[in-house]
C-alpha cells in the first residue's frame, strides 16, 4: 500500500505544480498587460 501512497502524492503534487505554472502564466500577462497600458499611458502623458 506504500507505492500507492506514494503515486496519491506525485500526483498530488504534479497537479499542485500545473495549477501554480498556470496562475504563474496568468500573473504574467496581467502583469504585462498593465505595463503595457502604463508605458502607453506615460507615452501619451509626454507627447501633449
């Protein structure tokens, strides 16, 4: 019963780390995203 264990917790833990990857990714782009807007919202702030 131990290696059935053991496979519960490597899956566990490979869902863990697939669901972190994926909010990883999503906090990227929103990250990105919002420095995007800010440099084109300083770009604009300048030129007027």
């Amino acid at each position: 019963s131990i290696p059935l264990l053991l496979n519960v917790w490597c899956v566990r833990i490979n869902l863990a780390l697939h669901i972190l990857i994926k909010l990883e990714l999503l906090l990227g782009y929103a990250l990105s995203a919002v420095a995007k807007q800010d440099l084109s919202w300083i770009l604009k702030r300048s030129i007027k």
